[in-house]
C-alpha cells in the first residue's frame, strides 16, 4: 500500500456545519450541509459525488439506509430521498416539525427514524408508512441527539439540560428505562460540542462525552459508570465514533485535533493535529480503515488508513467486550441459563479458534485484497461469511467462529440439518452474592450481616464486613489482594474465597470474630486448577464445592474432614446449618431441556445422608435464586419465580417435600399491580412476635440485585399462597370508599376474608409445627422450642375453632363441615372439644354439639387404652 | 389575669403526646426487655423489627443504636398521592380506618394506641400525628428516608393545602356556621385554635352592639318573639 497521504478536503458543500452518514453497507456516504442539495460518494471511488437534488436548506442532521436516506432541516422537515437517482425521488416528507430538526437517527434495520427537534417530544417514524409514529414524552427539555442501539431495541436520548433517556424501543408504546442525570454537560441547542450517546458495537454499553472532556463509559446492564477515557482536548469533544469491532475510539474537539485510543487500555495511539476546521460528524467506514468527518467549512474528508499500519492488528480483532470495570453479567449470568456450548466450546480441543490456512489466496494478495474490500452486491448468496458489521461473524483470521457448530454432535457430514438438543445447565452460584454493580459487589447477605467488596481501579480490593448487630460484633474493613469473590457469614466467623488467578491456586480464608486467644485465622491452597463455585459456613464446618465437583467439608480450624466427589455435577451452590450440609448440583435433563437441580443433605457429624439426589422442585423457565437454612434450621429456597418453598420431613430419607410458604407475587404490598420491584431473600426467622417472616431486601425497579450500601431488611409474614393477590387487594379497597360507613360494610363481607385469614392461619401453623416437631424429635429440644411447638398446637386448635364458629353461623346444614373440622382438632390441652363443643351450643346447633361429645368421649376411651397398653 | 399561655395544647406539648407513637425500628444492638410505665417492651433483638414508643426510638437512632423504619404513609409515592387527593377534592383526606372494636374487652383504641406510623401502617391516610411524627422522624432519622428531600418537600406542600382549607372553612364560621374536621391532624388542630377562636371571638364582638342594641329593644318594648321578627325584617330593609 502506498505511503499514508494526509487526507485531501473535498469540498461537498458551500462553507458551514455539514454532516455525514455511511451506509450500512459501506457503499454509499451521504453529506448534507447548507445548500439545498445532498452528495453521495462512492466508497474508493474519485468520481465526482451524485448530487441529489431538491434537498431543502441547511440540514442540520443525515442518516442513510442502504439504498435511501433521510435528512433533517432547519426549517422542520424531515425527508426521505432515494440514493439512486439524481432527483431522489423528489424526497417524501417523512415528518414535519414546527421547530428546527436537530438530529434524525435510523434503526438498525432500517424501519424507524427518530427525530430530534426543539420540541421536547421525539417522534420516531416508520420509514415506510408515515401514520405508524411513536411518542417519547418524558424529556423536560429540548432534545440535541437521539440514537439507536446496535439491535435497534433502545434508543439514547440526549437533552439539552444534561440528562439521557434511554427508552426501549421492544414494546408497542415505548418505555423510559432509565433516566441517566450527571453524564452529559448541559448545552444550547445550537452548540458544536457533542453530547451523542455512542453504542458501543457489543451493545451492552455506550460512551458520551461529558463536561470534563472525558468519554465515560456506562454499562447498560447496571447503569453505572465504568471506565473513562481521560481525552487531552483542550475545548470541547465535538464529535466521537467507536471502530466497528469496538477495539478502538476516535475523538475530536474544537481544539482542532483527533486523537485515536485504544478502547482497552484506555490509552492515546496516535493524535492528529493537522485539521484545518472543527470536525463536527466522523465515522468509520464499516469494513475498511477509513474514517470520513465533515467539518464546519464544508468539507468533507475521506480518510483513507486512518489507522496507521503499525496498530491495524486493532481493526482486525473480533467484536471486543465494552470497557467494564468488571462486566456485571459476570458471576451470574444474566441470562438464567447458559448453553452448555458456551461453558464447553473452549475446552474441547477439537473446537479451538481455527487458524488461517497457509497460503490461502488472502494470504498472497495481501490486506488490500482482502475478501470484505470487494463490493459484493449480495454477500448471502454466495456463502462466504464476511464480518463487515462487526458483529463477530469471523474470528479475524478470515474463518468462522465455533459459535454455529452444535455442542456434541459428531463431524459427520450426513447428519440430519433438524436443530439441535441443546441441553442448558444451571449456573452455579454463591447465595447470597450479586453480581458486580459498577465497582462494587455484595458476597454475601445473612441476618447477622452483610459482605461486600469494593473494587479500587482493578489493582486491589476492599472487602468489607458489616454486622447489624454492631454492638457485639465489631465491622472489619480490610485490604484484599486476592481478590475474594464468594463469602459466608455466622456468628463464629468469615469465610472467604478467591478464584485461582495464573499460577496462584484457589484459596480458602476463614476469618473468626473473636477467639480467647489471639486471633487464629487460616488459609488454605485447592489443588490447581480447581476453582471454588460455592462456598458455606456453619457453625462447625466449612463447606467448600469445587469446579472438579468435589465437595471439601473442613473444621472451623482448617482441618480437612472429607472430601468426596458430588453425585450431581455441575455443582450449582451449597448450604450449611450445624452439622447439615446441603449441596445442589445439575442432574438429568427434564422435558423442557433444562437440567433437573439435584440436592443431597447429609449430616456430617453422624455420616449420615438425610436426603439422596432427590430432586429441587422448580417449575419449567425458573432458576434458583438462593439456597439457605432459616435459623431455626430448616432449608428454604427462593426460586426467580418470587416464590419462598421449604423442605417438610427432609431428615427422613425419601419423605420430604418442597412446600411453598410465601408467593412475593401474592404480596398485598404488589396487589395494585403498579409496583415493579424484587425481593432479595435473607433469611426466614422469628419476629419479636414469634411469627414466622421472610428477610428480604426489597430492589426496586427492573433491577434484580441489590447494591452496596444494601437497603435496608424488610420482613412479611409468611403466607401459603391459597387466594390470589388481587382478591385481597380488592377487600382491601373497597371498604375505603367511605370510611364512615365501613362498621356496616364489614359486618356483610367480613365473614369470607375471616375464614381465607383463619383457613391460612391453620395450614401454615400446621406446616410449621411438623417442621419443629421434626427438629425436635431429632435433636435435644430447648424449653423454647417446647413452648413454640405447644403455642403452635393451639394455634392450630384456635383457628380451627374460629372457623368452627363461622360454620356454625352459615347454617344448620353446614354441620357436616364442622364436625369434620373438629376431627381436625388436636386437642393437646384436653379443653379445645368442651369449647367446640360450647360453641356449637352457642348456636344452638345441638345435633352438632352431641356429636363432638360423642367424638371428646370416643377420643377419651382411646387414649385410656393406649395408656392402659402402656 | 389570663393565664400567659393561649387556649388549648401548644406545638411542644402536643409533639410530647405524639412521642407515645409506636414506630418500628431495627435494633443494631441487643436490649433486654423493659418494664415501662406505658407497658413492657419486648426484648430487642438485631435485626428483628420492632415496634416502640417514638421517644425510646428517637433517644435509642441519637446513640446509633437502631434504625428507624418509616411508616409507609411516609414515602414520596403515597405522599405525592394524598397531596393530590388534598388539592383536587375539596374535604380533608380521610384518617385512616380503625380496626375492629375487639369484643369483650373494655379497651378502647384511639390514636396514640393504634399502630398508625409503624412499618404495618396503611399506606394511604394520614394518622392524627402524621404532621409531628413526619417531621420529628425527618429531623432524627433523615437518612433512614429513601428520599428524605422529597418527603420533607411533599409534608410542607400537604400542610400548606390543608392549612388553607382549614382558614377557608373559617369563612362560614358565622354564628350556626360549622367545619367538618374529619382527618385533621393534632398539631393542625393546635395551629388553627387560636386562629379560629380569635376569628369567632371577633365576630362576637362584631355582633355585640347590635346584640345588645336589640336586647335593649326587647326589654323596652317587652319580649315577644313575633315582633323580634318584625323587627328583624325591618333590620334587613
């Protein structure tokens, strides 16, 4: 290739602002400027342009399909003109404005236009049919730039008073999804500087430039900001373009310089100083190293190898990741679910990126005759896969990535073209821990305290230990080198871990609290190559769950106890309680091509296994969202259904069952449906009542996890889902049309909702107290649990009785009923059938009230006899 | 003489009655129970909720030992909701429901002893202290608040609508005139006292003259309720 010329300005309009649009396709580039024409240039072409004609004066904004394009006026008409022909169709008024066009973007597919005027409403436009228009209403402000996502399904919005408005595009009625405040500068409508929200090409982030002169980075995923690229400019960024493959970022300001960084290191590779005139719209080609701007002269600018051959390795990378602090689909994956693909295709080594071939005629010819600089018409025709979108098609080395080939098939070539089974695994995950949010990341959650962990810019890491309780126990903050990712939390001490990191193997911290002689904490190495998926803590033991599906079981002094090979692998998580381990691993694929979650429990103290691979009952397309024990012991999962289920009889081996106790969907606090929110589950516990609640954190929003600082633990009662929220809401409602007149209103409706509020009472008492008789039959029992489980038994009595009384106010002819309910009774203080019995006389349903003497005397007889066996 | 202090409660003594409020908090520190004069209090026990009495709950958030949970009628959505309410409809926003009377017993429930601020209050009524326990928790507590800017914001905007509804209703004070006062806060119902009472004392004193002018004429001419009306309807011409 011949010597890097400085660019030559071609002179594309009469001087002022001009702006400019490649194609998709690359074909094509579009300026428009102030007269009352548009050029269109053909790439590698010297030709003169083809002047489209009949434009209207001074556009202030261009964007280009492959075979139209549109452009924005001042005078507030938006156009469409065919790219072929030299009168453009006479250009059909897409939308016209009573205020000055600022910006007009196109969707990736080329159906919808958004329009950015001095009105504060964007109006996005079907390209081919002009009645469809969509409304984006939430701006205070006028709007200075609009732009599409990659895929087209979120559209940025830039105001002139410095906020961003990212709305998704998915639905029919587009949604604000967020809000983004302290990002751009704020700025006159008119004004050269730039606040243009620029996807990056992975589409999980975007950069724009701020007041400082910086591009910031944002994650799409959690909205916080990620890394900055410190520019040097000295006025004002003006314009800013990301390389196609997202490897490189090209900025200009006033100061009449463009600086080339490297998009991962965030550091300066070149900057050119030789630009006559402010730059006010740049962009890459979209396969080949030429970057074209159009400056505030007229000019426009074809700079061919812009990149200096010494760094185009950049332009041939694959699509390159955003620059993250840490990527906040790492840890947990967004996604519920992963291909077992994604998590093999690396490993088999059958299956490792394909090299070029030698001498292949790319090879000989060399880069400028490279496949993708040919203008191919139609590229799908002819089976060759170019990547001239970025979008990761070829591996950069001119061959396919591995991405289409099936999981485990076997090479043969006659295999039918029927899509394949791909089975999905459960990820594993620590319970508890989020994933990272901006530079920070919660490692655990527990009643007694949280852990969390601060990133400081990616060289170290500040971990934390928070405690409720902050009386007794004392917060530790310390500096963490390793880099801990997972955490557990009891009231003896820390756990922590660290994934291996190069030669360095995984390793093991436990961190007590408090000890009667100095503080003895411990750390111990995994063999390498092994790294921890799950870790838990007990108050004597120290579970560790390893990628080799090994699960490591040490004493509170490092003293390894067992180690053996877990049944069910993948590992998904673990739990501990005292002496119970509870593990969960991937087991056989179910109909709806998920893996089953298996879990065992066992006790490690007797060696004994309370439950064999019995299976974690979810429902089809939901995960588990956390695994723990509630402090009175029993386990209790929270699936991403919002659904809190227990496990009933689970020390008898092949006996127990998931029982749901709490549906945060059923919540009256969701019950007017306008709440968006999560629950992040905590614990289960006793209140200061002596009632069952759920800990939760509540997470506004779409968001999914909590940040650090974590909000503060709510708490709902338990509640068996038997009747939908919106029954409850609606009892809940209509009394309050009139508050004065509810003491007449109550009297005809309450009878109902009392008997859904003691029908609930019964069945949930019911299952907490054969959970605690279960605890208690196996362990030695406190006074306490005695007093529960006693209380417990009468409030089953009690509930039982109260619905009695409402059988018996319906009528004569509900009897069978409550007979039946007092067959229920347990009766453990002896008085509960004498008070059914009252009640019913009360009623004076004396038929009734003979039969439960009849039933107190048969009850009495037997329990005799058992004493008399005795 | 009159005694220095205007009629009725003022603004510190009613804050000392709604200090009997049960709020929730979250302990950070263990606190065995206590045999008070009001009632005994359970043990508390981190991070278990609890509800006390607003004085214990302010001295306990002073020394950092708890946080506390503001009642839901405290956030900015159900705020915002009753401030619309306020300035659409003409009347108060209603007070919250009270609970069922419990049969058999001789209990009878009222403000201080209803749980009306703690975590499980309704969310959409105001309870009779919501004016002195919203601004003594933004004053104590303003970073248990999500919001606490916007809170403080929405309490001033709702005090202000129901500040003029309660002068404008002053209007038809007249005498045989009346307000309905159904919802109004205590602390409103401090602030408006001596306004009120000063308005119909003046409105007495308006009418006295004329009062006495036909008490003067009634005792002249001897009482007779008919010609009183004659009399009256002279008056009017």
């Amino acid at each position: 290739m011949a010597f890097p010329q400085p660019p030559r300005g071609r002179y594309a309009h009469a001087p002022g602002p001009t702006f400019l649009a490649y194609s998709p396709n690359g074909q094509k580039l579009v300026t428009a400027g102030v007269d009352n024409f548009c050029r269109v240039f053909t790439t590698g072409s010297d030709d003169e342009p083809l002047n489209v004609d009949d434009c209207q004066e001074n556009n202030l904004a261009v964007a280009a399909g492959n075979d139209f394009f549109i452009t924005g006026a001042e005078d507030g008409t938006v156009n469409k003109y065919a790219m072929a022909t030299s009168d453009g169709d006479g250009g059909d008024i897409l939308w016209r404005s009573t205020l000055p066009i600022r910006d007009v973007a196109l969707s990736p597919d080329g159906a919808w236009v958004a329009v950015a005027s001095d009105e504060l409403v964007v109006h996005v436009i079907h390209t081919k049919d002009i009645q469809m228009v969509k409304r984006l209403r939430d701006q205070n402000r006028s709007v200075r730039h609009v732009s599409f996502n990659k895929s087209g399904t979120q559209l940025a919005v830039s105001c002139v008073d410095g906020s961003l408005y990212i709305y998704s595009m998915d639905s029919e009625e587009p949604e604000l999804v967020q809000k983004v405040d302290d990002m751009i500068k704020r700025t006159e409508p008119e004004a050269e500087s730039s606040a243009r929200v620029l996807w990056h090409p992975d589409g999980t982030a975007f950069a724009t430039p701020t007041g400082l002169r910086e591009m910031q980075v944002m994650s799409t995923g959690d909205w916080a900001k990620h890394k900055t690229f410190k520019t040097e400019h000295r006025a004002d960024i003006t314009a800013a373009a990301w390389s196609p493959n997202g490897a490189l970022l090209v900025t200009t300001s006033n100061d009449l310089s463009i600086c080339l960084w490297d998009a991962k290191t965030q550091k300066l590779l070149k900057k050119y100083d030789d630009v006559k005139a402010t730059i006010l719209a740049m962009a890459w080609h979209p396969t080949q190293n030429i970057l074209s701007y159009t400056n505030n002269e007229g000019l426009l600018y074809m700079h061919t190898n812009f990149v200096p051959p010494e760094l185009q390795h950049f332009l041939r990378l694959p699509l390159q990741a955003a620059p993250y602090f840490h990527n906040p689909s790492e840890g947990r994956g967004n996604s519920p679910t992963t291909n077992l693909v994604n998590g093999l295709k690396h490993v088999l080594p059958e299956r490792r990126a394909r090299a070029g071939s030698a001498d292949s005629l790319d090879d000989l010819l060399g880069d400028e005759f490279r496949d993708d600089d040919l203008d191919m018409p139609d590229e799908a025709d002819d089976g060759f896969v170019i990547d001239d979108d970025g979008a990761g098609y070829t591996n950069g080395l001119g061959k396919r990535t591995n991405g289409h080939l099936g999981p485990l098939e076997s090479m043969s070539k006659r295999r039918p073209t029927a899509p394949v089974f791909q089975p999905q695994i459960h990820e594993p995950f620590q319970p508890g821990g989020t994933p990272w949010r901006g530079n920070r990341r919660l490692l655990c959650c527990t009643l007694l305290g949280y852990v969390s962990t601060i990133s400081q810019e990616g060289t170290h890491y500040t971990a934390e230990v928070r405690f409720y309780n902050d009386r007794e126990y004392t917060n530790v903050r310390f500096t963490d080198v390793f880099g801990y990712d997972k955490a557990a939390l009891t009231e003896h001490g820390t756990l922590f871990s660290c994934q291996p990191k190069g030669s360095i193997p995984a390793m093991i911290y436990y961190r007590p609290h408090e000890t009667w002689t100095t503080r003895a904490d411990w750390r111990t190495n995994l063999p390498a190559g092994e790294s921890v998926t799950a870790i838990a803590l007990s108050h004597s033991y120290v579970v560790v769950t390893t990628s080799a599906n090994y699960v490591r079981i040490y004493s509170l002094f490092g003293l390894p106890l067992r180690v053996f090979r877990q049944k069910a692998s993948p590992v998904v998580t673990c739990a501990a309680w005292r002496d119970y381990v509870l593990t969960i691993g991937n087991g056989p694929v179910s109909g709806d091509g998920t893996s089953q979650l298996l879990y065992t429990i066992e006790n490690v103290k007797r060696d004994e296994i309370c439950q064999s691979e019995d299976i974690v009952a979810l429902p089809p397309n939901t995960t588990l969202t956390s695994v723990f024990f509630s402090s009175d012991g029993d386990p209790y999962i929270y699936d991403s259904d919002g659904v809190l289920l227990t496990l009933l009889h689970w020390r008898t081996n092949g006996q127990a069952r998931w029982v749901p106790m709490l549906d945060t969907k059923c919540l009256s606090r969701r019950a007017g449906g306008g709440k968006q929110e999560s629950y992040w589950p905590v614990s289960v516990s006793q209140d200061a009542n002596g009632k069952h609640v759920f800990h939760c954190m509540i997470v506004k929003g779409s968001e999914k996890y909590p940040t650090h600082p974590p909000p503060m633990l709510s708490e709902f009662a338990l509640e068996i889902p038997l009747s939908s929220a919106i029954d409850k809401g609606r009892q809940e409602k209509e009394p309050d049309v009139d508050p004065m007149f509810d003491e007449e209103e109550e009297s005809g409706k309450k009878p109902e909702s009392k008997q859904q509020q003691h029908e609930q009472d019964y069945i949930l008492s019911s299952v907490l107290h054969t959970q605690l008789s279960e605890t208690i039959s196996h362990t030695r029992p406190t006074t306490y649990q005695k007093q529960d489980l006693s209380n417990l038994d009468v409030q089953i009595d009690r509930s039982l009785l109260q619905l009695l009384a409402l059988e018996c106010l319906a009528g004569e002819d509900r009897g069978m009923k409550a007979l039946e309910l007092v067959t229920l009774m347990r009766n453990s203080n002896g008085k509960m059938l004498d008070l059914a019995g009252k009640v019913a006389e009360r009623y004076n349903r004396d038929m009734l009230r003979d039969k439960i003497q009849e039933l107190a005397e048969r009850r009495l007889m037997s329990n005799e006899e058992e004493e008399d066996e005795l | 003489m009159a005694l220095p202090l205007p009629p009725g409660l003022t603004p510190p003594e009613i804050a000392f009655i709604c200090e009997m409020e049960l709020v929730t908090i979250i302990p950070r520190q263990r606190l065995e129970g206590l045999e008070l004069l009001g009632g005994p209090l359970k043990p508390l026990n981190p991070p278990q909720r609890a509800s006390i009495p607003l004085w214990l709950a302010l001295l306990l958030k002073r020394q950092r030992r708890a946080n506390i949970v503001p009642p839901p009628w405290l956030s900015p959505d159900s705020l915002s909701a009753i401030l619309k309410y306020e300035t659409e409809i003409d009347a108060f926003s209603p007070p919250p429901r009270l609970p069922p009377l419990p049969s058999g017993t001789s209990l009878v429930f009222s403000p201080p002893f209803l749980p009306g601020s703690t975590a499980d209050a309704t969310a959409d009524a105001l309870p009779y202290h919501w004016l002195e326990l919203g601004s003594m928790l933004l004053e104590a507590a303003p970073e248990d608040f999500d919001d606490a800017n916007e809170v403080r914001k929405l309490l001033r905007g709702l005090r202000e609508a129901r500040m003029a509804k309660l002068r404008q209703g002053v209007e038809v004070l007249d005498a045989g005139g009346g307000v309905k006062m159904n919802g109004v806060g205590g602390m409103e119902v401090g602030e408006a006292r001596t306004f009120i009472t000063g308005v119909v004392d003046g409105l007495r004193k308006i009418g006295k003259s004329r009062e006495e002018a036909r008490k003067e004429r009634d005792r002249e001419n001897g009482y007779s309720p008919s010609q009183d009306f004659d009399d009256d309807e002279m008056d009017m011409r």
